[in-house]
C-alpha cells in the first residue's frame, strides 16, 4: 500500500482519537461513504485510512459488511497488559537516567492537566490525559520508536478500558502517575520500576475480564 498522505493520516489521527475518547464504541460501524462526507474527502482516501486502522488493531473489516470498531477479546486484553509492563518497566529505568530537570517538570505539567480533567469531570480528556502520560515520558526521552509502539498499545486500551472497565476504575491513575514523576524526581529507581509495575496492574485489576453480553472471548 502505498504511503499515507497528510490527509489520510490527519483521518486515522481524528478516528484514533475518537475511539481513545470513548466517542466511537466497540463494534461500531464505520460507513466509508458517511466518512468521506464528514472528512470532505474521497472515499479512496477513507479506505486507506480504515486499512492503517486495521493494521493497528483499532477496527476489524469484514468481507461484504465493511469496517467496525474492534471488540478486543479477554485474551488480548491480558496480552496489551503484559507487553505493557514490559515495555514501561524498561522506559522507566532509561528515563531515570537520562531525564532532565525540564523532562520530569514536563511530566508533572502532564499530571496537573489529568488532576484538572478529573475534578471537572472531563471523562474524554481524562482518558486521554491519562494514556498519553505514558507516550510523553517516551517523547521526553526522544524515543520516537517507543513513543509510537505505546500509542498503538494505549489506543487498544483505551478499547479494553470502555469494554471492561468496572465502576471503580482508574480514578486514582493520575495519582499514582504523581508518584511515579516524584520517585523519577528522585532518581530512585527501584521506587519508580515498582510503581510503574504496581500502576499497570492496578489499571488491568480495574477491569473485569469477563466478556461482556454478546462478545465472544
């Protein structure tokens, strides 16, 4: 396929959003030519989008029904979590290590828009405040690779997050995100790898992985 243009780009940007905000629920249908109107732009150039879509895991196309919002499964569920751990532990230690005064002040600016998003009850913002914390230590470190992989990852949790959150969810994530920016202020690595750990398992143990009515694990 050839290479996106700034166009389509800028609409599986807008697309992502959607669904990191909760706007576009699992199992939605995205109709290319409803698309293409809202865009104003041609349907060829929504197909592209939807296709970079699929590729990322956000939608599933089905022969002869066209393109939905993905419906991610137990299973892969558990599997973003791990990879995740994975992945943040590693970003934690080298960000510790090579973090300066303006990096960990970036961050704390970050937790004092999540702080702000919570109390006014902004739940699209708050959740996507609360993923991009973790892209922007990646950014911070200009780790573009790793800043992109976890984008991918946070934007199929975002989906896991609307299809099995329970109702006492993460509304203490930007505290414990406060904590991990102060042990990373303090150069205390061990404080920062365990609170990192200790905050993505308590995001994953906030959901209830069962499959929901009608979703096949």
């Amino acid at each position: 396929m050839p290479r996106m243009d700034s166009t389509t780009h800028a609409i599986v940007e807008a697309l992502t959003r959607s669904i990191v905000e909760h706007r576009l629920q699992p199992g939605s249908k995205l109709v290319e030519q409803k698309l293409a109107d809202q865009f104003g732009v041609s349907r060829t150039l929504v197909r592209q989008a939807l296709f970079k879509l699929s590729q990322n895991r956000l939608i599933h196309m089905e022969p002869a029904r066209g393109a939905f919002v993905a419906a991610p499964s137990v299973d892969e569920a558990r599997q973003v979590f791990a990879v995740r751990r994975m992945l943040e532990a590693g970003m934690a230690s080298a960000f510790i290590h090579s973090a300066t005064a303006d990096d960990i002040q970036a961050l704390k600016d970050h937790v004092a828009q999540e702080a702000a998003a919570v109390q006014r009850g902004d739940v699209p913002g708050r959740t996507a405040l609360l993923g991009d914390f973790h892209v922007c230590m990646a950014q911070r470190m200009g780790n573009a690779v790793l800043a992109h992989l976890l984008t991918d990852l946070i934007s199929r949790c975002a989906l896991i997050t609307l299809m099995y959150q329970s109702r006492s969810s993460a509304e203490h994530s930007h505290e414990e995100h406060a904590a991990i920016v102060a042990a990373l202020e303090a150069r205390d690595e061990a404080l920062a790898l365990r609170l990192m750990e200790s905050h993505l398992r308590n995001v994953e143990e906030a959901l209830t992985l069962s499959p929901p009515a009608g979703v096949t694990a």
